[in-house]
C-alpha cells in the first residue's frame, strides 16, 4: 500500500490568491448515452501550491505534453 492516494480526474478548477494556487481536481459519473452532459461532478483532490511550485508544475506539464504529442522516443523524467 502506497504512503499517497491515487486519484483519476477528468476535469479540474484552479483558483488563486497572492500566496497560494488551489488546484481542484474533479471527476464526472458516466452516463453511458452520448453527447455532452452536466453532471454533477465529484471532487477527488485538492491540492494547494506555492506559486513558485504552481509556476513550476506548469512547466512541467507543458514538457510532458510536447513529449505526449511528439512520441515516446522524446521522453525523459524529470523531478523538480
């Protein structure tokens, strides 16, 4: 068993203040018929970051979406 939970989201808020950022992530229920639909959505997480560690994970978020899109042989780990 793992020391942190693992969560899934599908979808996600951020609010921010002078001191801090809040990232809320958030998950739908499916419905199983197709379109677009409003559900009520659960929150799963909440996490709440310097900004100089919100300013960072957006780096980061952005690299692993480049590599996402260029491929796998683009790929490296980074820890910040």
């Amino acid at each position: 068993m793992s020391d942190f939970p693992d969560v899934f989201a599908d979808g996600f808020s951020i609010s921010a203040n002078p001191l801090a950022i809040t990232l809320t992530l958030t998950r739908s229920e499916p419905t199983g018929e197709p379109g677009v639909h409003e559900e009520p959505r659960s929150i799963v997480a909440r996490v709440r970051l310097s900004p100089g560690m919100a300013a960072g994970l957006g780096g980061a978020l952005t690299q692993a979406s480049t590599v996402r899109v260029q491929g796998p042989e683009q790929a490296e780990t980074t820890k910040h």
